[in-house]
C-alpha cells in the first residue's frame, strides 16, 4: 500500500512492504512504515490541503499498523488503521493518550483494535500521541510541555491555562508530537475525532461547533456534555483547520469498568 499526498514543499509517505502478523489478527508492517517531511521551518505551520494520490488499499487480515512519526525522545507515535470495508467513507480518528497521566483512553483504543466494525467506517486509532509522558506518567511530553495547549489555534502562553502545569511551549507547534499529528490529520481528513481525558467524568464539547455529534455521544456513554474552552487545544486547531469535527471525552478518575468501555467503544463506531 502506498499513500501519498502532496503539499508543495511537504509531503507524506506510508509504504508498507512485508506484512508480519502480530497478536489479535493486529498486522505490523516491517522495517520503516512511514516516512513524514515536516519542512524546513520545523513544521510549526498547518499544511495546506492538497491534492491526494491514494493507489490501491488491498484488503487486509486485521488492522495495520503505521509509525507516523516520533517522540521528543525517539520513541514510535503509531496510528492502528482499520475499514470495515473497501468502501468505507466514514472516517473516524480516536486518541486514547494526549497526557501521560491519563490513561483510561487506552482501554477504548486497545478495544477498537479487535470491535466487529459497520461497514462504512474507516477507523484510524492513536493509542498514544505522548508515548515519553505516558513512560514516567507525566501530564506533559519530556520537554515539559502540555500537548493539548500546543496546537496553533488560539494559542497563548503566561496565563493561568498556558503555564505551570498547562505550559504551553515557546511557540504554537513548537513540540515534535503536535507537529507529527498535525501532518497525520492534514493527510487522514477525519470527519471526527475524539480525545480521551481524566479525571472529569463528562463529555467536553464546543456544542456550537460540533452539533449533534458530541450529543450524540454523550447520551450514548450517559454523560453530560460541558464545554471548557481552553488556549491550543487540538480540538480547536481541527476544527478551525477544517478538519471534521472534534471534542473531549473524560473518564472518571478510577480505571473504568469492561461494560463503560463497550460504551465508549460502540459510541465511537456510531460517530458520524
């Protein structure tokens, strides 16, 4: 399978070659998988939408697994790709760890990798985006750095919600992990994606923004959906770059039990 979409001085590539089969019907791709030119200036702009050349995506075994890029500190930001079919047209983006330290997310993510799914889903699943917090259980990458006030829409640094914890970075998109996903949304084109968070039990969602969708959701995992606005956010940088929409679900703080995740798991496959 080869993907490619082209942004002038930008440019993606998944190649995937030999196919090894891993542990639950998962596929791995061999040797490197993915290939991400952030430019020259550090990636630090949204790439424009472009053209996409997209050749033929055979059907295979069981979900593939893509490194689209890397950590702060060298470690693998993977994304799980999965169609209920060859025709599937829904696109659906779930990410289960932006902090370190909030991990339930991971429970809905690794359960999505095995779900039965409707056939118009494209599913893309990123376990984690902060793969050097999550290590030493750290709300913020190994550059001290909150991921979710990084992204380069409404950013702000020195405020009560851009500093201390929160830190936002020295610049919008100034941390590798933003820039690594801001190239794999750009090149996806998620009609929504969701965001897994703890400890405020709720649906966090710009309502005004996403519609029916976040509602939706939240009756489905019965949860009530509030809306937090905050600076940087990936949220907001999605939907203000066009991307689909996007909002916040937060667990609890105590680990959630098998039956919520089957919620959580079922509600993602009805998104649309």
């Amino acid at each position: 399978m080869v993907l490619r979409r082209r942004w002038g001085v930008r440019s993606i590539a998944l190649s995937i070659g030999l196919l090894i089969s891993g542990s639950a019907g998962v596929v791995f791709a061999a040797a490197p998988v993915a290939s991400f030119e952030i430019g020259a200036a550090g990636g630090n702009v949204p790439p424009e939408r472009g053209e996409m050349e997209q050749l033929s995506h055979p059907a295979f075994p069981g979900p593939v697994v893509l490194q689209i890029g890397t950590s702060t500190e060298g470690r693998p930001i993977n994304a799980v790709h999965r169609r209920g079919s060859l025709n599937a047209s829904r696109t659906i983006v779930a990410v289960g760890v932006i902090h370190g330290n909030e991990l339930h997310g991971r429970l809905v993510t690794d359960r999505l990798m095995t779900a039965a799914l409707p056939v118009d889903i494209d599913l893309w699943i990123v376990p984690t985006m902060n793969p050097d917090g999550e290590v030493v259980g750290s709300h913020q990458n190994a550059r001290g750095v909150d991921l979710n006030r990084n992204w380069p829409a409404s950013w702000e640094t020195g405020t009560h919600h851009s500093s201390g914890r929160h830190y936002s970075g020295v610049a919008p998109a100034s941390e590798r992990e933003v820039q690594v996903m801001m190239e794999f949304f750009a090149f996806v084109d998620p009609a929504v994606t969701v965001w897994y968070h703890s400890p405020w039990n709720r649906i966090d969602c710009n309502e005004a923004r996403v519609g029916q969708t976040c509602l939706d959701y939240a009756a489905a995992v019965g949860r009530t959906s509030l809306f937090s606005p905050r600076p940087g956010t990936a949220t907001d940088w999605l939907m203000t770059a066009g991307l689909g929409v996007s909002f916040v679900s937060e667990f609890a703080a105590g680990a959630p039990s098998a039956a919520e995740v089957e919620l959580h798991v079922n509600a993602v496959l009805d998104l649309s």
